[in-house]
C-alpha cells in the first residue's frame, strides 16, 4: 500500500527533512476534528494526536519538492486537504497524489475511521482551481501585485476557496496580469464579479470573465487579452498576440528542452519518475501533450539525446506557445532552452 500512502508536495521552502516533517506532523495534529459521536471514531483519530502519523521525509531541493509517507492510507486521504498551506511562512506548497500512485489497486479506504482535518484553522487557500460554475477568471491585474495582495483585495467579498494567480516564472513575484479564484461560499460568486468589474486599479480597470473553464492555456491567453480589450479598448493594452516563430525555425509539433536534466535524475528509473511527473505538470499547461521521453544513458539512444526532454503536443501551434513560454526560464539552478524536432524521426524514436 506504500504508493497510497505518500504525497508529493511541491513548492516546498529551503528547509531540513526533520523542518519538514515536524510542521506538518503538528498542523495534522492542530487541525485534526476529534469530536464525534462515536467513541471508536474518536479513538481512531486520537492515534493521529498521540503518534506522529508521519513515517519517513524525503526532499529533493534542486527541484524543490518532497515526498512523505504516511502511516495510513486514511490520514494520507485525509492531508490531500492540506494543498496550500503556507509552510513557516516561507511559501505555500501544493500537494497530489504522486506519479506511481494507482487508485484502481488502492485498497478501500475505512470510511469508520477516516479523520477530517479542519483547514480553516491552518488559514489554508487551495492552489488549485478547479473547473466548474464558480471559478471566476479575473483579468487586468497589475503585474507588480503579489499573491498577498490580490488575495486581499478578493477576500473583501468574502472567504477565498482556491485562488491562482498565474506567474511568468515559479520564483518570480511578477505575475502575468491575470487570476483564477473560487469561493467558499458560491453565493459570494455573482457579487465578487459584479464588484469586481470595472474597479479602478491604480490605472487600470479591474476586468472579469465568469464563468470561465480553461483548459487549453492559449485559451488562458486569449480570455485574458479578450479582457484586457474590453476594459481598455484599441488605444489600452494591446491584444495577446498568438506566437510566431524564430526567424530560420522549423516549427514542428516536437519541442526539445535543454538545461533541464540532471545527473542525479536519471540515477534510476524512480529518480526519472519523478522528473517525469515535474516536467509534466509544467509542460502540460501550453497545450495538450501527448507524449513526453526523457532518454537514460543505458537505453541506446544517441549520446546526444541523454540529458534532453523531447515533448509532444497535439498541434504545431501548442509545441510553438510552449517555446515561448519555457525558453529562457529558470530550473532549479540552469535556464531552460528549447529547439524544435523532427516528428519522423521523434516516432522512430531517432532521438539525438
């Protein structure tokens, strides 16, 4: 049962493996519901206060992620509610399910003895907002706000649920001009857009879209420019350009990424899952992909290749967004670079 009981936590701080693991074994425990009617409950989720839930701590700090494995399936399941929360006061991490974990050969979880935690107490926001009738698309934002700052301005309606502000870079505090917000009451949604629309900024109006479900980021783009020019009309802001490619490129559905890999990711095939699951959770925002292959050293591919990430998406015009959004960006310590490739040779699998 050990893959239903880890959680991949992203965005972690610079801290220790003992740091790590003692936050969050005392935010189970401050935030763990133990009032119930049932006193064998109530025994079950005394466990969680009287012994560390937590058994083993595992932190790539390169990549900035961590792994924890838990002692239950049940507390695990139960900290999926902790994606958001501010650790130590140096960020906000985002928690899932890792790459290796298959729900359909998880065993049934005991509804008995699963334990709530209350994330109010822990001031948590979700990171993720998830597609449905109350996401709100909130355009226009000022690029120089930060997190704390929107944040303030949304919860003026009401308690925030989730809440995204897209970024240009992961550590960056600039953002791209736009958000993503959800509340906790769905009430609330109507009249946070309605109060929302139209707000001075400092400058600029403060435009809106609801509902918007986007999957597809150049979507993303193309509500937010959409936005933009209905708030400032043709002499404002102009437009999201679709992009164009490098003068002397040959644009193809396969985009190779450089600067990415390093030694230590492709020690075993684990360490490679891993990188895989980061990549693709980041890639995956530019377009549809459909396949992704990271070569190792033993699998007989050109010298060449090793150390690349060959990704392919669905259209060339999704391979070319992704270019322009990945190129130039920072991981971990390297800049990323990026090249388009061959499709017939990325089907033979000629990779190089």
């Amino acid at each position: 049962t050990r893959h239903a009981r880890r959680l991949y936590v992203g965005n972690i701080p610079d801290v220790s493996d003992e740091q790590l693991h003692h936050f969050f074994r005392d935010a189970i425990r401050s935030s763990i519901i133990l009032d119930n009617n049932s006193e064998a409950h109530s025994s079950h989720k005394h466990q969680y206060v009287d012994n560390d839930p937590i058994i083993s701590v595992y932190i790539n700090r390169e990549r900035r992620f961590a792994f924890l494995e838990f002692k239950t399936m049940e507390i695990t399941t139960a900290c999926m509610a902790l994606d958001g929360l501010d650790v130590m006061g140096r960020g906000k991490v985002k928690i899932k399910r890792p790459n290796d974990y298959n729900p359909a050969v998880a065993p049934m979880l005991n509804a008995s003895t699963m334990p709530v935690l209350d994330t109010g107490k822990l001031g948590i926001i979700s990171m993720t907002v998830h597609d449905g009738p109350n996401k709100i698309f909130v355009g226009g934002l000022p690029y120089h706000l930060v997190d704390s700052q929107v944040l303030e301005l949304l919860s003026a309606f009401g308690a925030v649920k989730a809440f995204n502000l897209v970024k240009n870079d992961p550590m960056s505090d600039t953002s791209k001009g736009y958000c993503f917000v959800e509340y906790c009451d769905p009430n609330v949604t109507q009249i946070a857009a309605m109060g929302l629309n139209g707000m001075d900024m400092g400058g600029g109006k403060q435009p809106y879209q609801q509902p918007i479900v986007v999957k597809d980021p150049m979507a993303v783009a193309n509500a937010a420019a959409s936005a933009l020019d209905q708030a400032f009309g043709s002499g404002g802001v102009p437009p999201l350009a679709p992009p164009t490619a490098m003068p002397g490129s040959t644009v193809t559905r396969i985009l190779v990424l450089l600067n990415m890999v390093m030694d230590e990711d492709l020690a075993t095939a684990e360490d490679r899952k891993f990188l895989e699951e980061e990549v693709r959770e980041e890639v995956g925002k530019y377009g549809t992909l459909l396949s992704m292959k990271i070569p190792m050293p033993h699998e007989g591919c050109a010298p060449s290749a090793v150390k690349k990430i060959f990704l392919e998406y669905a259209t060339p015009a999704e391979a070319m967004y992704a270019e322009k959004e990945l190129k130039g960006r920072a991981f971990g310590p390297n800049v990323v670079d990026a090249s388009y490739f061959s499709e017939e040779d990325y089907a033979k699998n000629q990779l190089s």
